[in-house]
C-alpha cells in the first residue's frame, strides 16, 4: 500500500507555533488589548454620570478598530518575519523539502490566529475593566445588560475585515528584511486613516477598513466586510505565489 502524504503543512505551522512562543511577538498580543482595558477602567472613574454597556463595549471596539490593532498588526507582523529576517534564515528554510508557500501560509495563518486571539482577549478584558470600574464606583456602573454576544459578533467583523491589512502588512514584512518598509507602511498608513476619517478612499483603505464596520450606514459597513475579507483571501493568494517564486528574500 502507498504510504499516507506526509503533512507537511501541519508540521511547518506546528513549527512556526513554537518559533511564536518562544519570541516577544505574543508579549505584545497580550499588551495590546490590556492597555484597552485599562483605558476603558479609567475612563469610566472619571465620568459625572454612567454611561449603558453599549456605549461602553461600542468605544472598545472603536479603539480596537481605529488604532490599536492596525498599529498591533504592523508590529506583530514585523516581529513575526522578523523570526527569519533577523538570522538570515530564509535560505536555509527555503532549501527544506517542502513548497515554499508553506512556510508563509503557515505565518499567515498563526498571524491570523493571534489577531483572532486578541480580539476574544479584549472582549475579556474590556468587559471586567467595564464591570470593575462599576465594583470600584457602584454611582458610575454601567447601566443596562451587556450585549455581550452583539459585541463578539462586531468584533469578529472587525477581525474578518481585517483580513487585507494582515495580508498587506505581513507580504511587506517578508518581502523585506529591513523593519523600516513595513514600519512605514502601518504606521503611514494609520495616520492617513485617522486624519482623513471621512475621505471617500478610507472605503478601500486597509487601515480604516475595520473601523467601517462601526458606520452607520449598513451598506458601508457590509462593503467594508466584503472588501476586507474577500480581498485579504486574494492578497494572501497572490502574496503566497509571488514570494514563492522568488529566490531570495532580502
């Protein structure tokens, strides 16, 4: 009988799962949604009157959205290819006998992991900060019920719209072995996102994508998810196949 195909894949993201626990790149996972949480904690001690649950988780994600995770991702994704960048260790990796696009599958899909991961930290976070602003001051509490299924489902549409700017991020980041490319990059791009909320180009921006998923207008808010999602699938798709076909990555 023919031997069962050997699950390369598998192994290459069990590697690049290992590689991940032993660096910083998760320290700042975990930072992240921390520092929302703790603004969201004094934010709440230094109000005059309560404000509801929504209000409260809505501001969460409003800063998840807006700033602190396209900043994460720039971060997260320079650290990540950083992995190899640093040791000059691409060659090495490319000689294995695997196909190449394994090995960036396999950091896309643990970089996709982790932003996933944070965003369910943050909903942790964010609403014991909620609940233990309210303990600390009963007279601020937040008032109604948390819509704490609503809130998860906002969050994972902001994940998924999320999509285009990882596969941005991360093909700059493994493109080049210097940090200052993919730095630039997020850190350009958020600013543009941020001072030019309301330009007509933040609809196809990657940076201020997510934070579309806030909008009013529920047509806005569900071309945003399409482009975001539906477009990170093929940037993925194309980044795959064009670093896979080049000999060197410097």
């Amino acid at each position: 009988m023919p031997d069962a195909p050997s699950p390369r894949f598998a192994t290459a993201l069990a590697v690049e799962a290992y590689k991940l626990r032993r660096s910083l790149a998760l320290l700042l996972a975990a930072v992240a949604p921390l520092l929302i949480a703790v603004f969201m904690f004094f934010n709440v001690l230094r109000m005059k009157h309560p404000v509801s649950w929504e209000t409260m988780l809505q501001t969460s994600a409003g800063i998840w959205a807006f700033f602190m995770l396209p900043m994460s991702v720039t971060a997260f994704t320079a650290l990540v290819a950083h992995t190899e960048h640093g040791p000059r260790a691409w060659d090495h990796l490319r000689a294995l006998p695997l196909p190449r696009w394994h090995l960036h599958a396999a950091k896309a899909v643990c970089v996709l992991g982790v932003v996933a991961a944070m965003s369910l930290l943050l909903a942790l976070l964010s609403t014991l900060a909620v609940q233990a602003a309210g303990w600390w001051k009963p007279a601020l509490a937040a008032t109604g019920t948390p819509d704490l299924a609503g809130y998860l489902a906002l969050l994972a549409r902001i994940f998924l719209a999320a999509w285009l700017l990882v596969a941005v991020q991360l093909w700059i980041a493994l493109r080049y072995a210097s940090f200052v490319p993919a730095l630039a990059t997020g850190i350009g791009g958020t600013f543009v996102a941020v001072v030019a909320t309301s330009a007509k180009i933040g609809l196809v921006l990657p940076w201020q994508i997510p934070v579309n998923m806030l909008a009013a207008d529920p047509a806005r808010a569900q071309l945003a998810l399409a482009l975001g999602s539906l477009g990170g699938c093929a940037a993925f798709a194309l980044m795959l196949w064009r670093l896979g076909r080049r000999e060197a990555l410097a």
